[in-house]
C-alpha cells in the first residue's frame, strides 16, 4: 500500500510563490510516473505537472509553463512542485499522485492553494 501525504499550501499573494510537497511511503514504492493534479471549485481535476520516476522527464499543463516546476527526490521519495507567479486561477486544491503503467491509482488527500488579487 502507497500513502501520499501533501504539504506547503496556504494563501498568497498574486505574483508570490510557494512550494509544495508530498512525502511518500509504502513498502514497495515505485512508480512510473508522479504528479501534481489540482482542482478548482465547480471545475474538473486537471494534472499540472507529472515526471517520470526513474528518469526525471517532465510534462507540464501549458497554464503553468514557465511559472511552475516539479521535482522529485528518488532517495527521500518525495516530490515538489515550485509554483512562482502565481495567478488567481490558480487557486485550487493540489493533490499529489502516482501513477503506474498509466493508471493513477495512488492519490494524497490535497492541500489548498489560494491566490488573492
């Protein structure tokens, strides 16, 4: 069994940043794939950012392109997401994921992001 546990949300200003984190821990843990979803109230979850496990190749929503970097440490197993000028859409729950052979079937419980104007 994989657990997911979010850190680092909160409120900010526009154009701040912050720093979310997800610490991972399970006996056999080893994903294809993590990322970083997030879903705004009355909309649908979207992925944000994702990077393979083992080679570190990462794929971002064209929203976030140039603002947002994801990261992951294989020996802690955890995962980032560096979130810089952030913007009032942003605002949303942020759920850690992982996934294996395409499927997500692990998820954290999310942490909230809020961006004032």
């Amino acid at each position: 069994q994989v657990q997911l546990a979010e850190s680092g949300g909160g409120l900010v200003q526009a154009g701040g940043s912050l720093r979310l984190s997800c610490a991972a821990s399970g006996r056999t843990f080893n994903p294809s794939h993590m990322g970083w979803f997030r879903q705004a109230p009355g909309k649908e979850r979207e992925l944000v950012a994702s990077v393979t496990w083992s080679e570190s190749r990462t794929n971002y929503a064209d929203s976030v392109k140039g603002r947002f970097t994801i990261s992951r440490d294989n020996g802690k197993n955890t995962l980032h997401l560096q979130m810089n000028t952030l913007k009032p859409e942003d605002t949303a729950v942020y759920y850690c994921a992982a996934a294996n052979r395409g499927i997500w079937p692990y998820w954290g419980q999310g942490t909230q992001v809020t961006v004032s104007s």
